[in-house]
C-alpha cells in the first residue's frame, strides 16, 4: 500500500511537471525566435560587409571547382594497346585541352580493356565521324 502511494504520488509530480513544460514552450518559441533575430542583427552590426565576403567566397570556389573539378569529354574514349598481347602504340597529335584542367586529364587517364575486347575505329579527317567499337568474336 505504502508503495503504491509512494508510485501514484510520483506520477502526479511527473504529470504536473510535463504540465508546467507544456504550459511554458509557446513563451519559449517566442524567446528562441527573438534571440535568433537578435543574433542576425548583431552579426550585421558586428561585419557589415558580410554579403561582400560571402560573394568572394562563392566567387573563388567557382573558379578553384573550375581548376580541380573532373573534365568530361563530349564524343567516345578511345583505348589503345593490349598488355596481354604485348601491344604498344605511340600516340601523337593529341591536344591536351584548352580549358583549365583538361590538361590534367591527358596525363591521368588510365584503362585497362578488358582481354575479350578489339576496339576497331573508323572514320576519317575528312568527315570527322565514326568511333565503331566492337567486341570480339573469339569469346
């Protein structure tokens, strides 16, 4: 008996303490929501170029995004060689690119094919067309 009054009177001390929390959280959205715009306008007070300082900001991760970002290309790669079969080509009369960063691509540029693929082109510097890719039949 003694320990269900000692229960139901902790439960009623709980129910009015979620009571009062309930009762006080409009006052204190409207605190939050002062205090809030009390820090903006401290902040522009305290560095009124700030939207200066944002733009440059933007500004350089603009430019340095266009030094570091990946280059894509607008036709199909192309890969040469077979380290398999032992072939090597030596590639001559590639530009690296006219924008920042393209150059980066020419040197970094990497693929191994897999041994099941022949790549054959076609096309010429007449028409500029063709890039015909094909698998092998042997496998």
């Amino acid at each position: 008996m003694e320990n269900a009054y000692k229960t139901e009177r902790q439960n009623y001390a709980d129910l009015a303490e979620l009571r009062n929390i309930l009762y006080d959280l409009p006052k204190k959205k409207e605190e939050v929501a002062r205090l809030k715009s009390n820090m903006e306008k401290l902040k522009t007070a305290a560095n009124p170029n700030q939207a200066k300082i944002d733009n440059a900001t933007k500004s350089y991760e603009t430019a340095k995004n266009e030094l570091v970002s990946t280059w894509k290309g607008t036709a199909g790669s192309v890969s040469v060689g077979n380290k398999i079969r032992g072939i090597t080509r030596q590639i001559t009369g590639i530009a690296a690119g006219t924008y920042r960063g393209q150059s980066a691509v020419a040197a970094g540029v990497r693929y191994t094919p897999k041994p099941n693929m022949v790549i054959s082109l076609s096309g010429s510097a007449d028409t500029n067309n063709g890039d015909c890719f094909k698998r092998s039949p042997l496998n």
